[in-house]
C-alpha cells in the first residue's frame, strides 16, 4: 500500500514553482516562467482591452514594470516578457497620443508636413529614452532625427517594424506621438517616394482584360480541401521585376 502511494506521487506532473508578483499593486503567486499575461490572466483578470495577437506583433499589450532594487521604470509587450520574482507591473491598455488628421494627397512629402502637422517632433532632446524602451527594438531616435532633417525615406525604413505599442510615447519628454509621426512618413514614402511596382500595373490590367478568366473560374470550383492543398503546394516568386 505504502509503495503503491509512492509511486503515485512519483506519477504526479511536477508542479510549477510560484513566485510572487505585484499586479497593479496585489500581491499574487504565479508559476514561474510565465508571460505578463499569463500571470494576469492566471490571477484572475479577464482582459478586454490591452491584449491581442499573443505573439509579439500587434503591439496592443504596452507594459510598464520594475524590478526589486532597481531603479529603471522598464518596458515590454506582457505577450513576451517573462515575470521575475518581485516584480511591479501594470498594463498600459491604451496611450492617448495626438494623431493628426489630413488628406495623403493633399501634403507634400518634406519636413514641412512634418513642421505643419506634428511641431512637436522638433522638441526632440535626443535622450534616446524612446529607443532604449522600444520592444522591437527600433532605433526611435534615430527615426525621428531623420525626420527632423528631413529623410523621410530613412524614417520609413528605421520605422518599418514599428507595432504602435505605445511605450516610447510614454517616455517622451518631448511629449511627442512617435508611432504616429513615423505612420506619417511611412505614408509619404510609400506614396511619393517608393519607385512604382510597374509589375502590378501591368498585372491589374492583364486581370482587367480578363487574361486569368479561366483560372478563376478553376479556382472557384475547387473544394476547401483542394484549395488548401493548391495553397501549401504553390510556388512562391519571390522575383518581383
Ligand atoms: S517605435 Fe514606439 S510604438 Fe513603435 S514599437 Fe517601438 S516603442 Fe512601440
Ligand atoms: S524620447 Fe522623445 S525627446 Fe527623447 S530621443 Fe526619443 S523622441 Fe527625442
């Protein structure tokens, strides 16, 4: 009998070691090795609004926390920064930031748009607080720099893995919407500055003139089973010229 209740413990899944955490401001015990989020959600908060894609690229989980003994108000995304024994942490569910408003084919891409629509970009101090808590770790500053001189073309290709979280705008001294200035950019190369992908035009047309008729209508006829199949089995052309 005594055996037979050891073996049965030996049987049990190992159980995961806790370790306290302070969710905006309550102490709760959650299993090591755990994600923010998991740890809130595992003490017991539904979560509404600041939580989305769980993987790190929607940017709607922006996290503020400290750690014991340090100083350093941190940042991450609560989707992929693990919990650490003490930690203080609390969700910043959603950053008011000012968003100008305006018509893409109405501005002209310079630094007069940018003087225009957003002013406070040219408050920047360079502390580099923004880049230093960036979780894609992008060069924000930098970006931003770029814009205060006017390269746009570089302020879109620093920003490009921007996932608007947030965080650096709540950082900023300068007080200043990074993420939405670095959309405005993001916008004016693409529709001023970026050569034309000539290749589409020309396929737009072709699809105009009905060139794929036949194969569209294969396509539709196709059962979700071989659809899936086709997909998974396609060659992909990475040569867009
Ligand atoms: S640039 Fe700002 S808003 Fe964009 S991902 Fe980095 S911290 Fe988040
Ligand atoms: S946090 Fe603001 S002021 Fe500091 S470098 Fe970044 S944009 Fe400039």
């Amino acid at each position: 009998m005594a055996e037979k209740e050891v073996l049965n413990e030996e049987e049990k899944e190992p159980q995961a070691k806790m370790i306290p955490v302070f969710i905006m401001g309550q102490k709760y015990e959650v299993p090591e090795g755990s994600t923010i989020l998991n740890a809130i959600e595992y003490a017991g908060y539904q979560l509404k609004k600041g939580v989305g894609c769980r993987e790190g690229f929607c940017g709607a989980c922006a996290t503020v926390y400290r750690l014991p003994g340090d100083y350093k108000l941190r940042g991450g995304l609560a989707c992929q920064t693990v919990v650490q024994p003490g930690m203080y942490l609390t969700q910043i569910p959603f950053t008011p930031a000012q968003k100008a408003i305006y018509d893409i084919d109405e501005v002209k891409p310079d630094i007069s748009t940018f003087q225009k629509f957003y002013p406070e970009v040219f408050r920047c101090l360079g502390c580099n607080a923004c880049t230093k808590v960036c979780p894609q770790e992008l060069k924000v500053m930098d970006y931003i720099q770029a814009i205060m001189r006017g390269d746009i073309e570089l302020a879109a290709d620093l920003s490009f893995d921007c996932i608007m979280c947030g965080l650096c705008t709540m950082r900023c001294p300068a007080e200043m919407a990074q993420y939405n200035i670095a959309l405005l950019a993001r916008r004016l190369y693409g529709k001023y500055m970026m050569p034309k992908p000539e290749f589409v035009y020309k396929r737009i047309e072709e699809i105009e003139q009905g060139k794929y008729e036949k194969e569209f209508e294969e396509i539709m006829s196709l059962s979700k089973e071989e659809l899936e199949k086709r997909y998974t089995e396609r060659d992909i052309n990475f040569d867009i010229t």
